[in-house]
C-alpha cells in the first residue's frame, strides 16, 4: 500500500452538520485517525437527515451523514457529563488535532476550547468553524444553509431578471470553507514541526463563501454596481445559455467564446438561413439579439438528446455540455473514469457510494476504506486501546451514562 | 529562505494558470507563499475580462483580474520558445510547486511534462487544473464555467420550479471551485513533499470539483431516486400518501426585497422558538393575530395540509411586508428567529458583523491613485495571519525583479528576449 499522507496524525472531531467533518474527512482519506466525539442525546443533525436507507429514519441510516464522515472512528461521550473530562483529557493528550462546528461558546462552556485544550496539550491545532464567526453581534444567529446562503447574496443572484430571488440547494458556503481549513491544518502541522508550538484556527463560513464572489464587491466597490440576477447570460460570449433536448426536462450547455466556435456551431446545425441573417452577423448583433438567438438554437437542440448535442458540438471545438441530474452524475464516463463514486460497505445502510477528491495524487493516492461509522461503533476499541480504560472503567462509564447508549437517543429521529 | 510570519513563507509557486486556475495560486499566495505569476508576453488573455475599475476596458484595470491575482509577483514569458522554455526551467529549479491549466497534452508536446520537471527538480510538485482531468473520455473537452456548473450537476439544482436550470449569476464559480480545490492538493502534496522529500503530480478535474459542491444530491438519487431542481422561492417536500407534496414559501417578499424565513415546529425546538418569536413580534405590532395561540409543536410538516400551509405562511407573511430587511435581521437575530434578508452585494459591504469582524482588507493599487476593498481572511490565524502580499501584478511587472536581480541576466539580454518575443 503506497504510503499516505497524514499517516499517524491523530484527530478528535467535535465538528457535525457539513463544514467541519469535511475537513477531518479528507484528512482521514489521506490517512489520518480520526475520532467522531457523538452523543445519543444531542445527535449531529445530519444523521436525522434524509435520505435514509429504505425511507426507514434512524441514527445510522442516513446517506447525508455518510458521505461527510467515511474513514472515521467513532465514540459515543456525554460531554456534559462531570466524567467525561477523564476521557477528554486523555483524549486531548493523544490527540494532534482537535475540530469543532458547535455554535460559538459551546465549546467554551464544555472546558474544551483551545485555551482550556492547550493546557493539557500546549502542542495542538485547533479549529474552529461556525456559520458566522466566534465573536461579533451576529455570531449567535442561528440557521440553515439557506440562511447563509441568503445572507452571502447567493439567493438574490440566482434566478432571473424577471424573476424573483431563488433558494439555493445546497449550503453553499459549506463547500467552499472546509478546503480554506484544510489547507492551514496542513500548513500548521509544518509549523509545529519547525517550532514546536500549536495553533488556533479560527473560521466564519460566510467569510469563506465570499472570497467566492469577489469580483462582484468589487465591481461594487469601485462602481457602485450591483449585480442582479441575469439568467445563463454571460458578460461577453453570446451565444451563451442552457437550451431543451428531447426528454423529459433534458437540457444541454451552450457557449460560444469568438466568430471561430460561432461559424462551428452553424455547420453543426447545417448552416441554416438564419444564422446568415444580418442581425447575427457580428459579436454585437448576436448580443443585441441574444432573446431570439437563444430561441433560434433551442428550436435546433429540440431534436436532439443533451448528449448528442454535446458529442456534436465538442467535435466541432464548441464547447457544450448535458446539464447533468444527479443520476446523470453516477453513469457519467468521465466521473468513471476518475473513480469519482467510491463503492463502500455500510453495516446498516448496506452498499453505497461516497465521492473522492477533487484532485488525484499521483504518488500518494488517498484511500476510501471505511464507510462512516455508525454512533459509538468503535467505543471498545479507542476506550480500551487507544486510551487505556480497563473493562471495568468502560462498564462504570456505561452505567454511569458517560458512554451514550441508544437508551439515549430520542426517540423520533 | 523562510518567512515565519505566515504559513507558507517558504514555499515557491510558478503559476501558469489561465482564467479556469488563477484562484490556486491566490490562495497559496495570501496564506504567504511566493507565488509568481507567468503570463505570456503581452499578458494573460483573462486581463480583458470585466467587470473593469471605472468600467474601462483596461488589461490593467480588470476587477477580475485584480481580485483572482492577489499576492503574485508578475511576469511574462513565452514558454513555447527555446529560450523562453529554458528560462522556465532555472526557475523550476527554485521553485516547489508548478500551477497549470494547459489543455492535457500541450506541456507534454513542449518538453515540459511532470517528468521532464522532474528531470530539473526531482521533488518538484506539480499541479494541472483541467475541466475534467488529464486522461479519461472527456479530457480533451472544453469546458467555460456554465459548461462547468451544468456538468459538474450544479446548474440543475438551480433555477426556478417550470423554468430551465440557470447558473449563478455571481460567476465564474466552477472555475473557483477548480482553483480551490487545486490548492488543496497542491498544498497536500506539499505537506508530503516536506515530510518525506517526494513530489508528485497533482491532477484537478474542475467537473469533480463542482461535483463536491452539490450537498446531498447524489445520495438522494441513489436512495431514494430523487433528482433535486431548482424550486425557486419554495421548499417541496416529497410525503408519503395520502399527504402528498407540500410546498412552503421560504423567500417571502419583505417591504424593500426578500427574505429566507423558516416557518414551522414540530420535533424542531429551534423552529418552535423561532416561529413563536416571530408570531409574538408581528402580535406587539397588531399583525398576524389569529396565529397567537397557535402551538408550533403540534405543527407537522407530514401530515398538514397544503391549505393549512399556505394560511399560516400568508398570514406572516403579510407581517413581513410591512419591515425592511435590515429591521427583519435585527430583530431575527435578538429573538432567535430563523430568518435571513437575501442580501445584494451592497447589503453585503455593509453587513455588520463582517465589519466588526475586520473582514474587509483595503489594497493599495498606486498606479490607480486608490485603495480598494477586498474580501479578507477566509480563516483567522493569530500567529500566522493571513493577509493579501500586494495587488494583483501589471504586465511584466517584475521582469527586473525576476529576470536581472534572481536570474542574472543583464538588461541588454532582457531587451533582446523582449524583442524577439520570448518575454
């Protein structure tokens, strides 16, 4: 097995919903031990998300929850319990980093916030992220992804001009933050290699999510403009949008970027009368008149699946592409190709896939080789193994409810 | 030589990136990495996309530009030169990552592939950013970023209910999500470089990319056969018979725009407290009054019916209607209510914890006689901060910097390169 990247560094991920365990996910995926800190009584909210294996709700059944957490461990602890801070300290001790997405003074509350950690371990690197920040006036606003999405401007862009603001689907900024985390973990963990000393890192997912609309704040802070929502438009290339193939709801991408790729996609459609019409003559004109351009093309793509459009067009050097579902997603043979769907075996959800990183390495390729665990799948091992507990302690802990049992759960899910 | 002021002081980046990578050596830049940016002679071609600082069409003014190329030094050399490529070359020798996005092929045809690097530098990492990968079915592809969005499956869950799928208007996206994702491994490769001594060959599939970025939707296909599109202002959820699907409003019209609102109860004590909340405040005001005994934990979004719904939502939401925005926020963030103003980018520079926050960076662009407002910090380090190294670079801005003062060449060689078009 080739050697993998963050082989013994140890983890303990306080994190739950999207942000936080995507971090130590791909950390585990190159690699490192990772612990999941879960209770029975306050549950990470995505194992109570759909979808769940056969429509059947349950703490260990839910695909959302494992496609953010596979190559974990995971242990059942009452962290409010007075107890528990014999099995953290010894946690902390073992660890070299610690991760949580709790709302800001949680941890705090728990005696696990890094100043309360760095005492029993000076050495650690520990992040923080939340939807807004640690501190500021709105740092206890609580919402979904939705509410961040709203806020970050997403919603108000997504859509058409006349239109009104959309819902995005996914929480987007949950996409775009853990990688920002990821990437100082690494740096970090360097770090203290030279020098010795822990770290701190401190994340807003709104911040995070906006460095991706940057052009934008500028363009309003320089100009005063104010982007609206403008359908598949684009700035300069035209034709530019998302046309109908024959199906149901099928849809193909269009974009035409110089004359070159124009004159292609007129041969494609048999060069008819209309494209040598003088009101699509030109850059400009094809601009002025993009509503019956776009209407023009449609009525060619019509007659054509989104993958025959897309073979034709990227044949003759234009770039098109099927709108893709998620189901066009598992058959794609690109995403085969790169074995972006990554076949796992889960004791209850049974055969399912996960995706892989975007990127590959070429001399240390990450590995998928666990599903995520189900809720206090692996307390034997770490309590007894890695953190030294007799039988006989983990028995008290049990009866004592410092280990969470399913007794513990609620119990509608 | 090692800057212990941020986190990659140490690390070289030579970035030859077209528009699809630029945001890679953005990001390794400002975490402190030396990252320079090698543009062919005459500049990189994104240089003419807009929006423009005064809206004037400028390679040196292009507000794209500026906010994807912060913390670079600039250069311009033309690689597909015999002189040009062994210049590359000695600076490959300095360097610890190269950055591209070429199409798969183009470096291999010019001499300079992951092993012909490897040959000048044997722990070299290199990092090519592609729309779908460097080998594979589609490899040889184009792709711009709506074709990126609608193949990587986020373009579908967009959109309004009836309506075709749309992209984000705030683009280009998939190309960030590519140049992100590029840093990742750019910066894991590194770590294992430091650690053990060995490169290696990153390859970024922009599609994967975008992929990674669509939450649930692929495990809802693959239990429950759902495709998820865009529903617009609704959130539909798919019940079991005989309640069939139910659809609630969630962007509800407010006096001066929109806001996200979440409405409801049930097993959610966070969406009790928040709608009574909500229900209390508009009561204080005189509105919304037939809701005052309403008990949201007996609220069901199984079993109630559309008609139900719809009441309850339209009744509050004439309560909205009379408050702005900003008067909602406040209000949902002292009452615990769930509820967002969709905010428009103005709404954005404005937004208050962001300022208490210190989020805004302000950016000294000389030549413009002005200081710009950037995005800041996407994680806060005390030791190591974050922070922007200098102004995206002019066109061959550090020619001297890189080619006479590093490299040794006199100007006369310099004037000579540049007229013969190799820088």
């Amino acid at each position: 097995m080739a050697k993998q990247i963050f082989e013994g560094i140890k983890v303990i991920d306080f994190t739950w919903a999207a942000t936080g365990p995507q971090v130590s996910r791909e950390l585990a995926e190159h690699g490192a031990t990772v612990i999941r800190v879960e209770s029975h009584k306050r549950l990470c909210p995505l194992r109570t998300y759909p979808p769940f294996r056969d429509g059947i709700p349950g703490v260990d059944r839910s695909a959302f929850f494992t496609k953010n957490n596979t190559n974990k461990y995971s242990i059942s602890l009452d962290l409010t319990h007075p107890k528990s801070r014999e099995v953290t300290r010894r946690l902390i001790q073992w660890t070299d980093i610690i991760g949580e997405s709790m709302t800001p003074g949680s941890m705090a509350r728990l005696g696990l916030d890094y100043e309360s950690c760095s005492k029993i371990n000076p050495k650690i690197v520990y992040f923080s992220t939340c939807q807004q920040g640690q501190y500021g006036p709105h740092r206890d606003f609580g919402g979904y992804g939705y509410h961040v999405n709203a806020v970050a401007g997403l919603s108000a862009c997504t859509g058409w001009a006349d239109g009104e603001p959309t819902m995005v689907f996914p929480a987007y900024s949950d996409f775009i933050a853990p990688w920002y985390v990821l990437i100082a973990l690494a740096g970090a963990l360097l770090r203290r290699r030279e020098t010795g000393e822990g770290m701190y890192i401190e994340q807003s997912q709104f911040e995070a999510g906006l460095t991706f609309v940057a052009p934008h704040i500028l363009d309003f802070v320089v100009n005063g403009h104010k982007l609206t929502r403008n359908g598949n438009r684009d700035r300069y290339m035209c034709p530019h949008g998302i046309y109908p193939c024959i199906g149901q709801d099928r849809w193909v991408a269009i974009t035409v970027a110089d004359d070159y790729q124009w004159h292609q996609l007129c041969e494609m459609m048999g060069n008819p009368p209309w494209t040598f019409e003088q009101r699509f003559d030109g850059i400009l004109n094809r601009k002025q008149n993009e509503e019956d351009l776009d209407q023009k093309i449609g009525e060619w793509t019509r007659d054509f699946t989104a993958e025959q459009v897309m073979t034709m067009l990227q044949e003759a050097g234009v770039p098109a592409g099927v709108v893709e579902t998620a189901e066009d997603l598992f058959n794609d043979p690109q995403l085969k190709f790169r074995q972006q769907f990554r076949k796992l075996d889960h004791p209850v959800i049974g055969p399912h896939t996960c995706q892989a990183p975007a990127y590959t390495l070429s001399e240390t390729p990450c590995e998928i080789a666990r599903p995520a665990p189900c809720l206090g799948e692996h307390n034997e091992y770490i309590y007894r193994d890695i953190l030294g507990f007799s039988d006989d302690e983990i028995a008290d802990f049990i009866v004592e409810g410092v280990i969470t049992t399913e007794a513990d759960a609620p119990t509608k899910v | 030589m090692k800057d212990s002021k941020t986190l990659l002081g140490g690390c070289r980046v030579l970035d030859l990136t077209d528009v699809k990578g630029h945001l890679c050596g953005k990001v390794l830049g400002d975490y402190g990495a030396d990252v320079i940016k090698i543009e062919p002679s005459g500049g990189d071609t994104a240089r003419n996309i807009g929006p423009f600082y005064q809206n004037v069409a400028d390679p040196e003014k292009s507000l794209s530009w500026f906010s994807s190329n912060t913390s670079k030094r600039g250069i311009t050399l033309n690689i597909e030169t015999p002189a040009g490529k062994d210049l590359f070359l000695r600076l490959v020798k300095s360097a610890d990552i190269v950055v591209e996005s070429f199409p798969p092929g183009y470096l291999d045809n010019l001499g300079l592939s992951y092993s012909d690097l490897r040959a000048v530098k044997s722990d070299i990492i290199m990092t090519s950013i592609t729309p779908f990968g460097q080998e594979g079915p589609y490899a040889h592809y184009q792709a711009t970023d709506l074709v990126g969005v609608s193949m990587g499956g986020l373009a579908r869950l967009l959109g309004d209910l009836g309506r075709p799928p749309v992209r984000m208007s705030c683009d280009p996206q998939a190309y960030m999500h590519a140049g992100l994702h590029g840093a990742v491994g750019s910066m894991m490769a590194y770590y294992h470089r430091e650690m053990t001594g060995e490169g290696q060959h990153v390859d970024v599939s922009m599609q994967a990319a975008v992929l990674l970025a669509i939450q649930h939707a692929p495990e809802l296909w693959e239990l429950m056969k759902v495709n998820v599109v865009g529903t617009g202002q609704f959130f539909i959820s798919v019940r079991p018979q005989p309640h069939g699907l139910l659809s609630s409003r969630m962007i509800m019209p407010c006096e001066d725009g929109y806001v996200a609102c979440t409405f409801g109860g049930g097993a959610s004590m966070g969406q009790v407290v928040s709608s009574k909340a909500l229900v209390d405040w508009a009561n204080e005001e005189g509105m919304a009054l037939e809701l005052k005994d309403y008990d949201f934990t007996q609220w069901d979004g199984a079993t109630i019916t559309q008609e139900e719904q719809d009441h309850i939502y339209g009744t509050v939401g004439e309560f909205l209607k009379t408050k702005t925005k900003a008067e909602l926020y406040e209000e949902a963030v002292k009452r615990s209510i769930m509820l967002a103003p969709c905010n428009n980018i103005e709404d954005i520079t404005k937004n208050v914890q962001l300022e208490a926050r210190d989020f805004w960076e302000q950016v000294e662009h000389p030549e413009l006689g002005e200081t710009i407002t950037y995005p800041g910090a996407p994680v806060k380090m005390a030791q190591t901060p974050w922070r922007i190294g200098c102004r995206a670079p002019l066109i061959g801005e550090h020619n001297q910097e890189i080619y006479v003062d590093e490299l040794r060449l006199t100007m006369e060689e310099v004037g000579i390169l540049q007229a013969n078009g190799v820088i």
